[in-house]
C-alpha cells in the first residue's frame, strides 16, 4: 500500500477521531480529574484528593440509599427484559402472514420508550385516575396510588424500562433464524418435546447473544434517567431516586461538580467491576460453535 493510500484513510478516520477525542476522551479524563477537587460552577477550584471519594464511600446516605436503589432496579429488569424479548422473538420466530408488521409493531417502544414524551404518557397512565386505574377500577378492583407507595413507584419504572425489549427482541430473532433446523428434526427424532428441545438445543446455542445483550441491558440500566426523573423525580421517600439522578442533582442544580463527578466515576467502576464479573463468569455458560468442552 502507497503513502498516499494511507494518508487517504487517515483523512477519512480524521472525523471520527476528532469527534473521539472532543466529545469522549477529553471529558473522561476531565471528569476524573474534577473528581478529585472541590469545584462548583462560578466558583473557584480546590484540589482535596480522595476526599470526594471517602465522604461517598463512607458518610453520604443519600449515595447509599441511591445504590441500593439502582441496584434493586438493574436486578429487576435486566432478567426480566431478557425473558420478555427472548419470549416474544420465539413467538415472532413462527412463519405466519403479515409477520413482518408484528416484528415492526413490537420493535417500536423500543425506538420511542426512552423519550420525554413517553414518560409523561406514562405518568399519566398510571395516575389516579389514569388508564390504568380506570381499568382496575373497572374490573371491580381498587383502584392504586403507583407514585405514592415506594413499592408501586419502583415497578412503574422497572415496567417502562421492560417496555423497551425491542432492541434485545431483534437480536434475539436475529439469532434464532441462525440456528440450523436440522438440529431440531434431529430433537424431534430423538423424542425431545418442544420444550425440551428449547433447553436443550435452542438455550445454549443462544448463550453468546443472551451474554451480549445481559451486558448491553445492564449497562443501559444503570445509565435510566428519564423514566425517574419525568415520572416520579426520584420519589417517593426516594424509592426510585437512581444514582443518574442524585449525578444530575449535584451537578446541575447544586452545581457541585467535583462531587458529582465522583459519584460518576463510582457509578463507572461498579459497572466495569460487574461487567468483568460477566466475562469472568461466561467460560461456565456461554457455548462458541466448535467448543470442546467436557
């Protein structure tokens, strides 16, 4: 290959690089620095090392509260998200008419779930005297108050993100029409139901895309601000206060960045520290084609 060649496709990755470095790298590592002093917008800057850290690990409740929190909400949906996309792409999976419009019909929420728009239809849906209580009441129950019960509060939440499998679904369909039928009829030969057939032939064969998506989703589920934020800013009592909230809080209400960038860079390293937990755990449950394993 020439110089000139390779000075072309420098140019072309000259963009994306620059956007790389503006947009990405710089604020990283100025978030980790600011992490380490004591800055607040219009005010001046003072470098206190760890302390940022130590007062997050050791005496802020309200972190406490917030971790506990975002921790129960990442358990909740990330399994729950994964069962639900898995199911209904076995159900999209079936050669039927007009199944093509099913798969764009269950794709959408997920492209519109994350909006503004669609928390605010949300919190109205499951207000007093929204929708959903209308139904419930309806059918002879009472009717609930969703944002006044932590309990309620946290699964409106936890249902919006659900509501969003779109994404996982058609990676999952993706690998589903992959797998090769003649395993199937093989299954079939042998006597295997089809439910036997699901664990046994179709489980482990998609355990390298259950592996991408369980890290697509638990990050994203750590990172949920507007569903929280649009529908019950965080309340009540806190029960839905996640740790992208208490960030935003500090940084941009009480404009103390230095500590929001630490609770940032906590957020980080639990994130990294779970996702190479997954990695870790993989070698036991995720099967490559040609693995030879005993």
């Amino acid at each position: 290959m020439s110089g000139d060649s390779r000075l072309l496709g420098f140019w072309y990755v000259l963009p994306y690089l620059i956007g790389l470095l503006v947009f990405t790298a710089i604020p990283f590592l100025g978030s980790l620095y600011l992490s380490f002093t004591d800055y607040r917008l219009m005010q001046g800057m003072d470098f206190v090392g760890l302390q940022n850290y130590t007062d997050i690990l050791t005496s802020d409740r309200t972190f406490a509260r917030s971790f506990k929190v975002t921790m129960l909400f990442v358990a909740l949906t990330v399994p729950l998200k994964l069962a639900f996309a898995l199911f209904i792409a076995s159900i999209l999976n079936a050669k039927l008419k007009g199944i093509g419009f099913f798969r764009t019909a269950y794709y959408v929420p997920s492209i519109l779930g994350g909006s503004i728009a669609v928390a605010v239809l949300w919190r109205y849906m499951f207000a007093d005297v929204g929708m959903v209580n209308m139904v419930l009441t309806g059918l002879g129950f009472k009717a609930i108050n969703w944002f006044g019960n932590p309990g309620t509060a946290l699964f409106t939440i936890t249902l919006l993100r659900l509501w969003q499998f779109g994404s996982a679904m058609v990676i999952f369909l993706a690998a589903l029409q992959s797998i090769d039928k003649s395993l199937y009829e093989a299954a079939a030969i042998d006597g295997a139901k089809p439910w036997r057939a699901f664990f046994a032939v179709t489980l482990p064969l998609l355990t390298p895309v259950i592996f991408f998506n369980l890290i697509m989703q638990m990050v994203q589920a750590f990172q949920e601000f507007n569903g929280p934020y649009v529908i019950t800013s965080g309340g009540p009592l806190k029960s839905t206060y996640l740790l992208p909230l208490y960030i935003y809080e500090m940084a941009f209400k009480k404009f103390d960045m230095g500590y929001a960038s630490a609770i940032a860079w906590v957020l980080f390293t639990v994130i990294m520290a779970l996702t190479l937990i997954a990695f870790w755990s993989s070698k036991y449950w995720v099967y490559y084609a040609g693995d030879k394993r005993s």
